[in-house]
C-alpha cells in the first residue's frame, strides 16, 4: 500500500494512465485533498471537472462530478465516484477499490446508459490500475 497510494492520491496525474484522456490537472495547484478540482479532458476533446468531496490520507478520496457546468458532456444529472487503497494479501501488496454512482438524464436512458458505462469501465479501470501499479513498483502486476 506504501507504494500504490501515492501513485492513487496524486488526482491530477490520471491521465498518464487512462489513455482515454488527453489531459487531467488539479486546478490551482491544490494539494489532493477535500475542495482540489480535477479538471479532465477526453480524447474527443470533451472536459469536465470533478471536485474531492472526501480525502482520508489513510488511503480513498471521493469526487463529485461537477455535472451542473455548462457543457457537461455525460448524460447524468449527477455523478460521484471514489478509490481507495488497502493492504492486500503479502503476495498482491495492495487491493485498490474503485466505485461510480450516477443519476442518468433523462431517466429513460438508464436502461441503455448503464449497462454500457459499466461494460466501458470493467474494461478500462483495471487497465488503469495495472498500469498505475507498474509505476509504483517498477514491475508488471496482476490486475484481477
């Protein structure tokens, strides 16, 4: 966990591990921490932000997206999500927990929206995580 929570808690460098965005930054050069804005944008040129709502040092913050600005490009009426980081079984080293929420808009799309988004995410964030893993350890990981 020493290894992977510093790679986990610096929110504005998710980028350098989702290749689905071109760009991500803390704005105002904030610390992590309760009140930081990440301000993402993807690779089609779409950018939200999302604001640290939680930050325990021990290891999980949380985000809310910030759907109410202009040009909010997903479609939910609210958004919410969080990591969090904790020791592992001796031979993983460290478990890392990633959860979403959202409210789709209209309601209607739920059927549709949800089944894709979480298809879309099962794919990417274990991606994500190994590829962070690798940076914290120097080595290859297992990701299940």
């Amino acid at each position: 966990m020493e290894k992977m929570w510093p790679v986990v808690r610096d929110i504005g460098s998710i980028a350098r591990y989702m290749p689905s965005l071109a760009s991500s930054e803390v704005i105002d050069n904030k610390e992590p921490g309760v009140g930081a804005v990440r301000q993402c944008v993807n690779r089609a040129g779409k950018g939200w932000s999302e604001e640290c709502t939680t930050f325990d040092p021990s290891g999980s913050f949380a985000l809310r997206f910030r759907s109410e600005d202009e040009n909010f490009p997903f479609p939910a009426s609210a958004m919410a999500g969080g990591w969090a980081v904790n020791e592992g079984p001796a031979k993983y080293g460290s478990t890392v927990t990633v959860w979403w929420e959202l409210t789709p808009h209209p309601r209607w799309l739920s059927l549709l929206i949800l089944p894709a988004l979480a298809k879309q995410v099962d794919r990417e964030i274990p991606r994500v995580i190994s590829r962070m893993a690798v940076a914290a350890t120097g080595r290859a990981t297992v990701v299940r």
